[in-house]
C-alpha cells in the first residue's frame, strides 16, 4: 500500500500555494486588509452596532478572495461538474483542507465564515441532486454569495437530538395544499443576509421518528418568518441568529426532496461536513506545534533555549505524535470514502472528527503556553485558532455524539460492525 499522497494531489497543493503567493497575500496587504488578520482582527471584522455581525468591508474582502478564486478555478474543485466545479476526491478535499489550515491564519483560509479559496458547500450538491429547477436558481446563489440559502435545524430545545424537533409543519385546512410552519431556530447561520432558510419541521410520526422530519425552503421574506437576533459567541464576529416561524405559510413546491425524508437531506450535509472540519483541524494543530517548536529553539531562559527543557519537549512531542497519526487516519477515512458509501464508514469519520477537533483546541492551547504571555496576546494567532475550533466540538454533532456513534459499532448496537480488524 502507497501511503504517500498520489501526485496529482500534490501538484494541486503546489499550484494552489502559487495562486496564494500570487493573487491572495498581495490582497491581504493592500489597504491595511492586514486589520482582518492581525491583532486587531476581531474588532476590525465585527459590527459591534449591529448585533456582532461580520462588518461589510469584512465580507467584501471575502468576497473578492471568493471571486478570484472562482475565477482561477479554485474555488469550486470540491463540487460535482454540474455545479461548474472540479469534482475532487474526499481525500484531495482533505489533503486541501489540511494543508491550507497548517499555513496558519491568513485570507486564503480564515474558515471564521467557513472561507476559502477552496470553498466548502456542503448544501450545495444536495441541491444540484435533490432541487426541483426553480431551487436549482440556489446552487449558483449559495456559491456566489448572491442569492444565499441558511441552515435551520438547531433549535433553543434539541440540537443533537435532531429527531425530536418541536418545528411543526402542517397543511392549510382551505385545501390549497400549502404547508403553515411553526417554530424556532437558533444558531440559524447566515439567515440574515440569506435569500431563504432551509427549514427542518416535523410534518408526520412522533418524535424521536427518523421520517416524518421535511425540509422547506422558506423565503426569508415571508410573513412570519422573524430574525429576532444574533448569538454573539467565544469568537466573534457571529452570523449565528435565533429565528421565529409564526404561521409561516409556503406552498408546497417550498419542500427539498420529499415529504418527511428531510432527515436524510440534514445527515448528508453535516456528514460531508465532519471529515472537513477534522482536516482542517489537523492542518491547524500541525500549525500550533510547528510553530511552538520553532519558538522554543529560539526562545532563551535560564541560559539556554526552551527547547531542552523536559517540561517543554514532552507535551509538544506528545501532540506531535497524536497530530501525525489523526492526520494520516484522516486521510486513510477519506480514501475510504472515496470508495465505500460513506455512511458505511460513519465510526471512522467520527473518529476523525472528534479526535482531530479536541486534538487542536490542545496543540494551540499548549503553543500559547509556550509563547508564554504573547502567546496569550492577540499579537499571536493562537487563541483565535483556539476560539474558532472550540465550537467544531459542539458544531456538525458534538464529540459525544461522535463517541457514541464509534461505541456503536464498536459494540455492534443495532448491527453496526467496527471498521477494524481489532474492534471486530
């Protein structure tokens, strides 16, 4: 077996760096861009007058990144052809995520807003398979940024529980075949500047049912349908808002998919989801230790550098060991996903998901012990790669519910088997 990257992969990375170090870092340096990135990133990016949400110069410069990553055919390697996109593997989507995560922070991958010169659409090719041709209009929108679709599952009382949703869908009683829905959502992401939110209700069955769960796409600007306001979090800014359905009435063409399999349309997204986050942050940890390493070997006391210190040495070989086998266990998941059905192979990508997210919030929380007081100083990047992959603990299904779907088969509960030798 060939444990080396296949070399397309690595051309790939070669030439995304090239496009980084030719059309992105001169970006990031033009008109004090630097603001976004530097010790002064949280303010710069945060409209503190408009419930925290991200400023408009800060998404403009997004956008524009966007646009020229678009341009040179970066941005959409990860989609299918018919989405315009280059159709990559999950193990070169991995390999991507993971590379440009270890480059540290920088607008070639911020990930704050989930961007990216390589973007991450998860919605998107649910979409492309599943929309009728007017939701098709979405596809383009969502990728562009003109035409934007949120994401409404979470709610103030289930989260992971998703099955148990208290968002009612229910059929007009005049017989026009249109749906009334009724609920809330919260960490409802982006509906703000959304054209529509993709809203999960319970339209059939009891609670806790896989089916009878539909999902809608309901036009932001329909009565009823209320942005009330936004989560400010541990790291801002936040477009991360706490939305009201009252009575809201679509007709029923609004329904992704079909009618009451709309769990599968939410299983998909966060699933496709899981391996990326866990690659990004592997490549992110392997930033924090890299660069706790080289400040160690240069940084003197008691005569002599950090670096022959014990107290220093061990903690950071520690996670350098744990970040090599995650890294490669996660581009091992994503092969396989390129090869089996990947909800054949959920253990696996759980592990890789709750594993490398825990493994990141350690390696930049040991990086800032390092660095010392600057390391807990703005003037580093550590505490905002800490901030901002803290939540992909909680995000996409927490790491418990990622520990419960390996005992799942580890344990072989509702016939699951483990996906190795050793569990079996």
């Amino acid at each position: 077996m060939d444990f080396n990257l296949p070399e397309e992969i690595t051309a790939k990375l070669a030439e995304l760096d090239a496009f980084i170090d030719k059309e992105i870092k001169p970006l990031q340096q033009q008109d004090d861009n630097n603001r976004f990135f530097d010790h002064r990133r949280e303010n710069a990016r945060t409209d503190w007058e408009n419930d925290g949400r991200p400023r408009d110069d800060w998404r403009a410069l997004i956008n524009e990144m966007e646009r020229r990553a678009d341009k040179a055919g970066h941005l959409r390697l990860g989609l299918p052809k018919s989405c315009g996109g280059g159709a990559a593997t999950n193990l070169m989507t991995a390999a991507i995520r993971e590379h440009l995560a270890a480059k540290g922070l920088g607008l070639h991958n911020d990930l704050q807003d989930e961007s990216s010169i390589v973007g991450n659409f998860p919605i998107v090719p649910v979409i492309a398979t599943y929309g009728s041709p007017e939701q098709q209009k979405y596809v383009e929108g969502i990728i562009t940024g003109k035409c934007h679709l949120a994401f409404g599952l979470t709610e103030p009382g289930h989260g992971s529980d998703a099955t148990w949703l208290d968002t009612t869908g229910v059929r007009a009683t005049d017989g026009s075949g249109d749906w009334i829905i009724n609920g809330m959502k919260r960490w409802n992401s982006q509906v703000s500047r959304a054209e529509a939110n993709l809203v999960f209700a319970r339209t059939s069955g009891k609670a806790g049912d896989g089916t009878g769960i539909t999902a809608f796409i309901v036009p932001t600007s329909a009565e009823g349908h209320n942005v009330l306001y936004n989560h400010w979090t541990f790291n801002m800014p936040s477009d991360h808002s706490e939305t009201e359905l009252k009575n809201v009435r679509v007709p029923d063409s609004a329904i992704l998919y079909k009618e009451g399999e709309g769990l599968m349309v939410a299983q998909r997204f966060v699933h496709e989801n899981r391996i990326r986050q866990a690659a990004a942050s592997a490549g992110a940890a392997r930033f924090c230790i890299t660069e706790a390493a080289k400040y160690a070997k240069s940084r003197i006391a008691f005569g002599e550098p950090l670096s022959k210190k014990q107290a220093i040495q061990f903690p950071l070989a520690e996670l350098y060991a744990e970040c090599e086998m995650v890294r490669n266990y996660i581009f091992r998941t994503a092969w396989e996903m390129d090869r089996r059905d990947p909800l054949e192979i959920s253990d696996m990508v759980s592990i890789c998901n709750f594993r490398a997210n825990r493994l990141v919030c350690e390696a930049a929380d040991r990086a800032m012990q390092i660095h010392g007081g600057v390391g807990y100083s703005r003037h580093k990047p550590f505490e905002h790669i800490y901030r901002h992959h803290r939540r992909y603990r909680i995000t996409e299904g927490s790491e418990e519910v990622q520990i419960r779907r390996v005992s799942q088969y580890l344990f072989g509960f509702s016939g699951k088997k483990a996906n190795t030798t050793a569990a079996t």
